[in-house]
C-alpha cells in the first residue's frame, strides 16, 4: 500500500491538490470576517472547504439556505473560482447601492469575474470603457429614432427563423431566438446590412458563449500557472475576435471615409445623404472628438462592437426565450388580451411602430417584467469588488476586507409572497394592474415598468450602476414580443420545461420548443 501511495502517478496529483488547499486557506484572497459560512455543516472537518463544494454544484439549494438561515445578517458564501464573497443581507441592498465606486465597485467585479486581461483580446476596451457613455446617453436618446429600424429588422428575422408556416411546425425557441436578438441588436450596432452576415452572427454569439464559460473555467486555476492556462484556453476566443474584426473591417472603413468626405467639404454633407444613426457611428466621432487615435483603429472600434454583443445577446436571448415559453404555457386569453392591446394601440398610432406606442402597450410590458421575475439570471444582484484601502463597514458594523466581494439575494426576493403574492404563478398583467391603480400615486406606478429597477427587482441591476442599456433592451424586446403575438399563433403542448442552474445563474431550457403557425396579418404596418 506504501509503495502504491508513493508511486507518481498518486503523489503528484495529492500534493498539487493539497497544496492547493493550503495556498487557498492561507495565501489566497483577503482575510475574511469571522461570518457564519452558508452550507457548511455540523462536524465538517473543513467546513469552508465542504461549503465550498456544495454550494458550487448546488448553488440553488445555498441561496436559499442563504435566504432562510441568514436573512438578517451578513455570511460568507464560498464558490470555487470565487473564494472572497460576502452575501449581504436584503436590508442592506439600498446600502450598496449608494456605496461610491472609491469604495464598492462593480467594474473591478466585471473585470474579475470574466477574465478580461486573458479573455479580451485588447483588456485596455474594458478597462477604458468609453463606450458606456453612449450606451447611456446617445442610445437611449435615440430610442425614439430606431424603433423603426428595429421594427423592420424584427420583422426580417422572424421571416428568416420562423418563416410562414400554414400549418403547425416545431421551432427551438432559444436556437432561433438568440439569431433574431444577433441580427436585430446589431442593425442597431452596426447598420444594414452587416447585421444580416450570418458569418457575423456565428462569430458574435460564439463570442458571447465562449468568454463567460471559459472566465468560469479560469477562476478555478491556481493564479501563478494561470497565464499559462489561459494562453491554450482563450485560442478559440482570440481566433473569434479576428474573424469578427474581419467580417466588420469593410464596413468600418466604409464609415471613415464617409466621416471624412463630410469633415472636408460640409457644405456637400446633403449630396452624401442622411449620416448613419447607429453605435459605430456614434463611436467614429466620440473617437474624434476625444482626439485619442487608438480610440479610432478599426480593431478598437470592432472590438467595442465585439463586446457589445457579448454583453448583449445572452441577456436578451435569455430573457426572450423565457418569455416566450411562460406565454406559450399560458391561458389563451392572456395572449388574446396581449393582440387586443396591441392592435388598440397601433390603430392609434396609424399602424406604425414608435417609441409612444411601445410606452402604452403596458400589459405587454407587464408580461415582459412578469417573466424576467420568475426566471432572471440575475440569483444574486450587485454583485461589488471591495476596492477601499480600509475595506467596508456594514451597517451592522462587520468589516470587509479589501479585496473582498460583496452580493445581495436576489432570487429569494423574487419569489417571495410577501412580495410578489402567487409567487410561483406567471401571472403577465400583475404589473399592469398595478400601474393602472388610480389609488396609488404616479412615481409608485410607474416603478412597475420593465425597465425600471427597485431594491425588490435587481434583473437590471439598480442604483446608478443598473444596465445602461435596459431601457433599449425593454424596447426591443417588446418589439419582438408583439410582432410574434401578432404574426405566430403560438402553442407549448404541454407543461412548460424548467429553468437550468449554471453555476450562479439560472437559464432557460435552452432545447425546449414550441410549435407555431402563421396567423392572419392583424392590425400594425409589417415591413419584411
């Protein structure tokens, strides 16, 4: 038994494990509080090593036991890859929120978490990220200005995945959706007709699925030997950056010699026609204007556009994909009282699509809300790098370590029935009903909308950190949403098909299908 025990193929793994163990307790992260640590248990001998384990391959089961044992208080809770988490309580969601940036900060947290300095081909995108000031200026600005581009693009990719089925046929809801979110997220980014380059849309959303599962992948190696790990691991992301800048690069060039026949000669500005209204144009002259020329290479620029799709599609294929499914295993009269609403409100507006009739379509925005609670992605919210050189103080008075992050729950708080009476239940007009409530004063109302944020309703995040691009996103998938209710007759065939837990994240059954047939044309000026 000795000599088997001492054998290489044995000794080596043992100690590189239990030096592992070693360098995690005593050298790794920061030293953290003295808190109960959320699954741990009764005569573990390493109970945060054990709680480790459970949580990571259980992390459902630790939110609640989070949620339920320690609702009041602050508790380590310990993840593979993430060793340092504090969760704080729900009373303390306001607290973090108003915490400034010198003291909590969330892009520290993004940084970490994706392995950005080995994931992104140039980190210096992510650690300069001018591009968020657009985001949350010139695109929600603009809202307004692109519902028609969304709207015809919404309606040429449901044509390209969907089609005109006379009779029933079985569609993948996500495979198919997740194409619709690529094309018609990046008319928006990029213009037509780039956006359609299925070569793009390949690149775009392999980029999106490839960081975030390759940065979970990072965070479990041991620091010192993860560059080395890193070189093999990000080969296939840095090979989808190429490719990206590639298929873009045309287009890119295209755009500057435009920019620059306008600065030239402004008085021939009308012979060139309308400038473009999109992201990358919006870029070319932030990039201008600030005078930075590494601001305005093409590889900076598509790399921006490259990140956008990372930050966008998952989200919105996710949110879309769970929508669709609740609404499919719904009663018919909720989708019946969505078309209704719909037609009512487009009648008014003479058939077409606009920012105002989005806004008074509020059942369908009360669906879209209804169905980001069941199902975020988002089980714990704001989630912060400790960044103060003296740590955090809690309101209770713990101390957290620099270096050291800190979340707030936020699944419990979505299925809680205090606060979301029939918790369970996909009840799509629940939101409606309250902001059409005479009784209740407009600011509370108007809280209820999709894109609004709240200490109960973190699916955007919430504070001045929330999503930038939330309030887009609310409308282009309302859009898409109300083109399918109009267009689709839609059915599940069954009990929806639940929810998936990957790591901290829930995510739709990402096979499930449905099966749809086109309807009679109903109102609403359709542009294929």
């Amino acid at each position: 038994m000795a000599d088997y025990l001492l054998r290489p193929t044995v000794l080596v793994p043992a100690v590189a494990v239990v030096a592992y163990l070693i360098h995690q307790l005593f050298f790794a992260g920061p030293r953290l509080p003295k808190l109960p640590i959320v699954g741990a248990r009764n005569g573990d001998w390493f109970p945060f090593f054990q709680a480790m384990w459970r949580n990571t391959v259980n992390f459902k089961a630790a939110v609640h036991e989070a949620d339920e044992k320690y609702r009041d208080q602050e508790a380590l809770m310990p993840l593979i890859g993430n060793t340092s988490m504090v969760l704080l309580p729900r009373s303390q969601i306001q607290f973090v929120t108003d915490q400034p940036d010198s003291i909590l900060n969330m892009h520290t947290a993004v940084i970490e978490s994706l392995q950005v300095d080995y994931t992104c081909t140039d980190p210096y995108l992510v650690h300069n990220p001018v591009h968020h000031k657009l985001i949350a200026t010139t695109l929600t600005n603009q809202i307004g200005n692109l519902v028609p581009d969304v709207a015809e693009e919404t309606a040429w990719a449901f044509e390209q995945q969907w089609g005109n089925p006379a009779e029933y046929q079985e569609v993948c809801v996500y495979e198919t959706l997740r194409k619709i979110v690529g094309c018609v997220t990046n008319r928006v980014f990029l213009g037509k007709p780039t956006c359609r380059d299925p070569a793009l849309l390949v690149e775009g959303m392999g980029y999106a699925q490839d960081v975030p599962m390759t940065a979970t992948v990072l965070r479990m190696v041991w620091k010192p030997v993860r560059p080395l790990v890193a070189w093999f691991l990000t080969i296939p992301i840095h090979l989808r950056t190429r490719r990206f800048e590639k298929i873009v690069m045309p287009e890119i060039e295209k755009r500057f010699a435009d920019y620059e026949a306008r600065r030239r000669d402004p008085e021939n500005n009308k012979a060139l026609g309308p400038e473009r209204n999109d992201f990358l144009q919006w870029t070319i002259k932030q990039a201008k204007e600030m005078g930075d020329p590494y601001l305005w290479k093409p590889t900076t620029l598509a790399g921006r556009i490259l990140l956008l799709n990372l930050a966008a599609i998952h989200t919105s294929s996710f949110t879309i994909t769970s929508a669709i499914l609740d609404l499919a295993a719904s009663r018919k009269e909720y989708v019946d009282e969505l078309r209704a609403e719909i037609e009512g409100v487009l009648a008014e507006h003479g058939g077409e699509w606009n920012k105002q009739a989005l806004a008074k379509m509020q059942k369908l925005d009360s669906a879209m809300r209804e169905s980001a609670r069941l199902n975020s992605f988002v089980t714990i919210g704001l989630s912060r790098a400790v960044v103060a050189p003296d740590g955090l103080v809690t309101p209770s008075g713990v101390r957290i370590p620099r270096g050291a992050r800190v979340s707030v729950p936020s699944y419990p708080v979505f299925h809680d029935s205090s606060i979301y009476p029939d918790t369970g239940e996909f009840k799509p007009f629940r939101f409606a009903e309250q902001r059409s409530d005479a009784s209740i004063d407009y600011v509370r109302r108007a809280a209820k909308a999709f894109a609004t944020t709240s200490t109960d309703f973190l699916a955007f995040g919430h504070g001045r950190n929330a999503c930038p691009g939330r309030f887009f996103a609310a409308n282009e998938l309302k859009l898409m949403m109300a083109h399918l209710v109009l267009h689709y007759d839609i059915e599940l065939g069954g009990e929806r098909p639940r929810n998936s837990w990957f790591g901290l994240n829930r995510v739709p059954p990402l096979q499930a299908t449905i099966r749809i047939k086109r309807r009679e044309e109903a109102g609403g000026k359709v542009i294929l």
